[in-house]
C-alpha cells in the first residue's frame, strides 16, 4: 500500500515512522527526518493540486493529512471530490480545531461542560466585558495559530491589551473572533482519538509544558516539551473523558450533518 502525508513537521513525521512500518510512504513536503523513512515530494499541502499531482504520479493509495490548515481549508473534500481516499476530517469538521468559538458553541450543544466564555468580532465590546469580570481571564484567538493563541491573563490590563493586540492582527485571521473564557486551573490533558464519525479508538494521552518559563510563568507555547505517558491519565480518567466529551461531541456532530472522521 502507498501512503501520502500531507505536512511536513514534527506529526508528520510520527505519522511517518508508524506507517512505514506496513505501507510506502511519501511525505509532501515532508522533513529531513522523513526522508530516512520514505519519499519526500515537493509541493505544498495546501495545493490541493499538488496533491492531487502526487497521488496521480505515485500511485497513492491514502492520503493521510497532518496539518490542520489544510484541513480547515477544505482538503479532504477535494480529494473526496476526485475520488482520492483520505483520512482527515472535512472543513466543515474541522471548524472544531480551527474557531474556537465554534467548538465552544458544539460543546454548548452537546452538554460538554467547558469553562464559561463569550465570542467577540468588536474589540471595544471585547473591552467592556473584560472590564465588568474578575480576574483572572483567558483571551484566546478563535482561528489557528499554531498552539500560541490563547493567553493566560492575570489582570484585566493584561487580558485588555491581549485582546486589543489580537484584533490589530497580532494573530493575523485567526484574531478576527476572539474568545474571552473564564480561567481555570489545573492540569492540562491532551486526549486523542481515532474516529469514524461514530465509533472513536483513544489513543495514549500527552501532556505539555504550555508556558514558556520556570514556575508556569510567561506566554503559552505550541506544546513545548510534550510527554507520553502522563501518570493522571488513568483508565477511569480515560473512560469518563470518552463518555463526557468524545462520544457527546461526535454525536452531535452527526446530528447536525458534519460528522468528524479522521
């Protein structure tokens, strides 16, 4: 079987080296490290062209695809719409990873329980609800962008020059919507699936080191210092996380006629 992964960073190659074990792989672009472990193809995987020129020049028989900007931008629907098999989710479903304020919204709907917030598009309405909450706030900017765009804010100052910094473009698109969510604390835990849109396959869970600095101090990082296993991550834990937001959040997925399969 040939493989196609669509990205080229760090989940690309973990991709890489678990399917090389049972199929070819082509990695567009790819990385050094994946060029030990299959081809590399140059391209982009936000071309839908490109990948669909590889498919056709290779042979491909899946395209695996990485990178949620892609994804969010209507990828695997392209592919569906040539007849080329991919294991990604569709736009439509991908909004659960690229607007936050949708996927605070699709919990709402579900009855998953998440921590209070509100959606803005004006930043002077961002301003006034800022200043009428306690502190501590959690600004976060509703599109992509790459794991940084949420910011822990102590004071309303802070979370008010957060907020203003991503309408002016600090986040590019991503900060047209912003999210201003209640703060909570505790310990991050990062639960993966493999779904058909129905059926859901947990994965190990993993835990990363968010802020940059010692004592959980400055900016929040893309998942710096990511581990596996994670000693909270129990079967019980596992188990009620499957049955109070995977299962919950897919079921309403499909009701509202974007299932999530990737």
């Amino acid at each position: 079987m040939k493989i196609l992964i669509a990205g080229g960073g760090g989940r690309e190659h973990a991709l890489a080296w678990s399917l090389a074990k049972s199929a070819d792989v082509f990695c567009l672009p790819g990385n050094p490290g994946t060029a030990r472990l299959g081809t590399n193809l140059a391209g982009s995987p936000n071309t839908t062209q490109d990948v669909v020129d590889a498919v056709r020049a290779h042979g491909i028989d899946l395209v695996v695809i990485g990178p949620e900007a892609p994804l969010a931008a209507g990828l695997a629907d392209a592919l569906a719409a040539v007849g080329i098999a991919a294991f990604g989710p569709s736009a439509a479903a991908a909004r659960i990873e690229s607007s936050k304020a949708y996927a605070k919204s699709l919990m709402t709907r579900a009855g998953v329980r998440t921590a209070a917030s509100t959606t803005f598009s004006d930043p002077a309405e961002a301003a006034a609800y800022i200043d009428a909450h306690a502190e501590p706030l959690v600004v976060k900017a509703s599109g992509l962008a790459a794991g940084k765009g949420a910011v822990v804010c102590l004071t309303r100052a802070e979370a008010r020059a957060a907020s203003d910094a991503m309408f002016d473009g600090r986040f590019g698109d991503a900060g047209r919507e912003v999210v201003i969510e209640a703060f909570l604390e505790g310990e991050e835990l990062s639960i993966f699936a493999v779904t058909d849109g129905e059926q859901a396959m947990l994965l190990p869970a993993a835990q990363d080191h968010k802020r940059l600095g010692e004592g959980d101090t400055g900016p929040n990082t893309g998942g710096m210092g990511a581990y596996t296993p994670v000693s909270i991550a129990t079967p019980q834990l596992l188990e009620r996380a499957r049955s109070e937001i995977v299962t919950p959040v897919l079921t309403q997925m499909a009701a509202e006629d974007t299932p999530f399969r990737g």
